[in-house]
C-alpha cells in the first residue's frame, strides 16, 4: 500500500461521549499500521490526543501542527514525531494542507467543520486533488448533508462539488477511499 501523510480533522472536546475516542483510537491505529503519517492539529486532548497516540503506538508517524496561543495552553502533543509552531490558524491550516496526500474529518465541532468545508471548497474548485472523506459512523453530519442537498436543490451548489467528497461510516471504508484515491493520484502524477 502506499505510504501517504493523512490529515484528519477531528474534535479537541473533553465534552463527547467515550465512543468518538474509541473511533479515534481505531483511526489511529489503522493509519499506523500502514505506516503512514498522521499530520493533526497538534493537540493533545480529546479525539485529537487519543488520534496521535494510537498512531504512534501502531508505528505510524505524526506531524502536529499548532498555533503558538494553542501551545501556550499547554494542549500541544510535544510527543509529536514533528511538531510545527505558527503564528495563527491560518498558517496552521496552510502546513497542513502542504503536508498531507488527503483529508479525513471525523466528528467534531464548528473547528472540524471550518477544516473540511475548507478543503471541500478548495478541491470543489480543483485547486487540489486530493481526497477529502468524511468517517460518520453515527450521522453527526447529517444535517449538514441535508443542507448541501437543499443547496443543490437550490442551484446554489453543484452536484459534481457534493460528489468531491466521499462519506464513509467505518474506518476501513475511510482508509480505502483514501488510499484508492491517493493511488489515483499517484498514478496521474507519474504518467
């Protein structure tokens, strides 16, 4: 399989229910038993922590990616195999747009959502190709899929923008359309 830098999106609450970091830790321990790198915000808590963690404990690889405020509030994974200190959100999400071959949000909150519709948008407008997939294993995105399909109702947005993202609800679903879509890319690139 080929070894890709994944960025997963993901909720930084200590206010969720114990399911979403099991999810969390089965996410990273997929990514790390194949090897790949985990680029995170470069927190420590939450989904965010038990994501890196477990990654690293599978011998996968992580890079965080962390404003200077946020380490300042001593939430940041120092654990980090690499960790990247910005000056504000928007350099953060800049790196890791670099750094990553693709995008995985999980549940989360109003950040996780900014995170994915930002990469949605930009690969809406092919200003980069690489995957974007959502892991909903319980419809925490419903309703916003409910909303982009009245916004395609509405002419608003494009049915071809809503087929750039790929919805999955279990983690080898995730790590397929990833990898699937990676290799895909690989492949054009090289040709």
């Amino acid at each position: 399989m080929t070894k890709l830098n994944i960025c997963v999106f993901c909720s930084s609450s200590d206010h969720i229910d114990a399911r979403y970091l099991e999810l969390a830790d089965d996410v990273g321990r997929a990514i790390g038993e194949n090897s790949w790198t985990c680029v995170s915000g470069g927190g420590s808590v939450s989904m965010m922590g038990r994501l890196v963690r477990s990654v690293r404990a599978h011998g996968g690889h992580t890079i965080g990616v962390i404003p200077q405020a946020l380490k300042d509030r001593e939430v940041a994974d120092l654990d980090a195999d690499e960790l990247v200190v910005t000056h504000d959100m928007r350099q953060r999400k800049g790196i890791m747009d670099e750094r990553s071959d693709g995008f995985l949000a999980l549940p989360g909150g109003i950040g996780t959502l900014e995170e994915l519709m930002e990469v949605w948008t930009s690969r809406s407008l092919t200003m980069h190709d690489k995957p974007v997939v959502v892991l909903d294993p319980w419809d925490d995105y419903a309703l916003l899929r409910a909303q982009v399909a009245a916004w395609v109702d509405r002419g608003f947005v494009s049915q071809a923008s809503v087929d750039r993202v790929h919805w999955t609800t279990t983690v080898d679903e995730a790590l397929d359309a990833l990898s699937d879509s990676g290799m895909s890319r690989e492949t054009s690139v090289m040709e």
